[in-house]
C-alpha cells in the first residue's frame, strides 16, 4: 500500500475520529507497510474506544508481544476478561507470562511431543450439498473447481490444466463457509480431516509447527482425503511478518506443507476457510498453493428461504411461511437465521411450559423473535469495502467488489 494511500486513511480517519472500523483499516494497513508502532498506536485508541473487535484481541497482542508493548497487552487482557472474550484471555495471559518470563531472564522449556488429535471423519458420516441451503453459484463453483479436476483429472491434464493447489473460502462469518467445506468432502466421498486452529497453536516452542506438520502427515497417511484449515488467517497470518521469528515459522511450514502438494500430497485436496482474508499472507495465495479464491457471500432472499428450511426440517412446525420471512431477513447470514429459529423454539417452548400442550412452531413465534436477531454481516461488508476503496487491495476482492456494486446490496450498506 502506498503512502499517500495511507496518507488518505489516515485524514478520513482524523475527520471521523469515532469510525471504529476506518480506524481498525488504517492500524491494519500500516501493520502491513510495516509501520507497526503507529500501527499500535491506533490499536490503543480502538482499545479505549471499545472498537477493537473481539477476533483482533489475540492477533493484536501477539503484534504487541512481538513488539514489546507489554502496557498494551496488559489493558487487552484486561478488556478480553471484561469483555468476556473466552478465546483470547488464555493466549493473552501467556503472551504476558512469557513476556516478564522473557524480561527476567529466565528460559522457556520446550514442550511435550505433538501428538495427533485430528479426527478423521468417514465420509458417510459428513455432509453434503443437500444439508447447505441456497448458494447454487457456488456449488456450481465448488463442483467445477474441487470436485470434477478430482473426479476427472484426465480430462484436465488433456487440456493441460494442472489440478492440484488449494481452495480458499472467505466471506462474513456464519455465512456456510465450514459448512460448505465439510459438504465439498462429503460431495466428493472423501475422509474429513479438520484442523482446528486450536488443536494446532501451542503455547510451547516449536510445538505449533508440529502440530501443523502432524496434521498433514495424517493427511498425506488417510489420501485420498480433504484436510481442511478453518480459519486460515490465525495460521498463515500476514502480520507475523513484523512480529516475532517464531510466528513466522508457523508461516513457513505451512508454506513447505502447501509446496509439498502434487509430489507428496498426491489425492490431499487442502481447503481453507477465513472470515480475514486481508490477514491473510500474500503468499499463501500464489500459484499451487491457495490459488482458487471463492467468494462465500450473504446468503440472498431465495437462498435464505432454502436455508430456514433445512433449519426448521426436523422442528414441529405449522404453517409457517418461510418466503416471507426470507424478505424480512435482509443480509442475515446462515448463521443469524439460526439464531432466529432457536429463539422462535425458545418461545414455543415458554408456551408449552405455560399452558401445557405442545404447539407447533408457527410464524407468531418467529415473527416475535425476529427484533431479538441483526444482521451480522454488515460490519464485515462494511469493513471489506474499507479495503477495496483505501487499501488497494482490490485485485484480491473481484468478487466482492461485483458484489457491493449491486443494488439491492448498496442500499442496505448506505
Ligand atoms: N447455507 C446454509 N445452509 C444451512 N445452514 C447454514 C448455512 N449457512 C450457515 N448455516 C448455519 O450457520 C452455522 C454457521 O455456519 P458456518 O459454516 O460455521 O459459517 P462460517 O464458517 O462461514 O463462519 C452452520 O452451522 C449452520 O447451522
Ligand atoms: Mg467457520
């Protein structure tokens, strides 16, 4: 990002000094030009604010641990146990033990060996496309890009189209992106191994990158399979740059990992979901490694009604009329909409206990919980756009971009 880019954010930012989000762009954009200490300047103010959001408290401190702020990592803390962040306060407090560890001189022992707790699951057991509602596109995506190079590599090689590489999903959080990873195994009649980040990250040195090593031994052991990482951007962060080596040799390890693909990684198809695709490192997005990028957007009105009605099929329920309640949930994400059908249920369930019978769940019951739930996709749309227009990052967000620029879209983002 170029300076006088940087230079704009930084007086949109002056001119709208209570704009958390602009705010959290700018502090983002400078850690990526490597301006970390303004960068952590701005992340103070969000602190005071109360504008940094509750997935930027760990990243954040590890930025600041790296950096040598402990002042700032204390109040992220503390504003993580007042805040409730369940996650991060653990990480934080050893970002903080570690560092007055570090400060008094005195050594960190090594950890214990990693051991191997993905689970793999059998494909009968996984998902499939039927259990994901809506996003025709996208399956159509999926099955063009995964599916068929998988189930028809000669007709890819005839036209000399290499098939290997990774798949990366991104989009707002709640909006079907594991979801649809575990249904893409489950297409393709494939073993799911997940890789949660927090079966892999360690507090131990060195411990991290074997946990990440093990995974895709276990993988490359049970190919053909799909091992997928879910949130991406904590594993191959692109902030670890400017922070400590020891983040960043998680970065390089899945990097070997990747590059291994197409001699050792023969039938591993490697998926990757990320609600941060702007943390995500440049170069885990270069040829043969997370070179297919899919855009997983806010499910739309049809998609919507197709989504309650995998939510509700296994609830008692009468009469409702779900196409109506699609056009009254604009940018809920599949996530919100389940949401809503649990609170409608929490109501049914008052009912029943209040009258004794047993009610089916009926539109009265939705209708009532429908202020309770808001969208939660907006905040993230609102932020991607930051990107598109101020850190010069387009390229990466086709999509998006194409998706913003629609009307009904533009209207509810205004
Ligand atoms: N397209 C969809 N169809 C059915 N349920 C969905 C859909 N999208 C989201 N959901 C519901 O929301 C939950 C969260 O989705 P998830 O895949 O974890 O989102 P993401 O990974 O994008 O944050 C799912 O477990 C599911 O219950
Ligand atoms: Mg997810």
């Amino acid at each position: 990002m170029s300076n006088d880019r940087i230079a704009a954010l930084r007086k949109a930012v002056e001119a709208n000094p209570d704009d958390v989000l602009l705010r959290l762009v700018l502090a983002e954009s400078l850690v990526t030009a490597g301006d970390i200490e303004p960068a952590l300047d701005q992340y103070v103010v969000l602190l005071d604010q109360q504008g940094l959001p509750d997935d930027q408290f760990v990243p954040v401190g590890e930025l600041a641990a790296a950096n040598g702020r402990l002042a700032l990592l204390r109040n992220l803390l503390e504003a993580a146990r007042q805040k409730g962040v369940v996650e991060g306060t653990g990480r934080l407090q050893q970002l903080v033990d570690e560092m007055i560890t570090e400060r008094s001189g005195v050594k960190i022992k090594l950890g214990p060996e990693a051991e191997t707790p993905y689970d793999v699951e059998a494909p009968k057991e996984t998902t499939t496309f039927d259990q994901v509602g809506g996003m025709e596109d996208i399956k159509r995506v999926i099955h063009r890009m995964v599916i068929l190079p998988l189930s028809r590599p000669e007709l890819y090689e005839k036209y000399g189209r290499k098939s290997g590489g990774g798949v990366m999903l991104y989009g707002p959080p709640g909006c079907g992106k594991t979801l649809l990873a575990r249904a893409t195994a489950g297409e393709c009649g494939l073993p799911f191994i997940n890789v949660r980040i927090e079966d892999v990250m360690d507090p131990y040195l060195g411990v991290s990158e074997r946990n990440l090593h093990a995974a895709f031994e276990r993988a490359r052991a049970n190919a053909p399979c799909v091992l997928f990482l879910d949130e991406l951007d904590a594993l191959a962060f692109a902030r670890h740059k400017h922070g400590g080596s020891e983040a960043r040799r998680l970065v390089d390890v899945l990097l070997q990992e990747l590059d291994a693909i197409g001699s050792e990684n023969e039938g591993l198809l490697v998926l990757a979901a990320t609600n941060a695709p702007w943390d995500v490192d440049e170069a885990m997005l270069r040829p043969g490694r997370f070179d297919r990028v899919i855009f997983v957007p806010p499910p739309d009105e049809p998609a919507r009604a197709d989504i309650l009605s995998v939510l509700i099929k296994d609830v008692p329920a009468d009469g409702l009329e779900l196409k109506a309640l699609a056009a009254q949930t604009p940018m809920f994400s599949g996530a919100d909409l389940r949401a809503l059908v649990e609170r409608g249920v929490d109501r049914v369930i008052d009912e029943a206990l209040t009258s004794g019978g047993e009610p089916p769940l009926s539109m009265r019951h939705l209708t009532a919980a429908l202020p309770t739930v808001k969208p939660s996709t907006l905040d993230w749309l609102h932020r991607v756009r930051s990107y598109i227009e101020f850190a010069n990052q387009s390229e990466r967000y086709d999509d998006v971009a194409a998706y913003l620029r629609s009307r009904d879209v533009r209207r509810r983002l205004s």
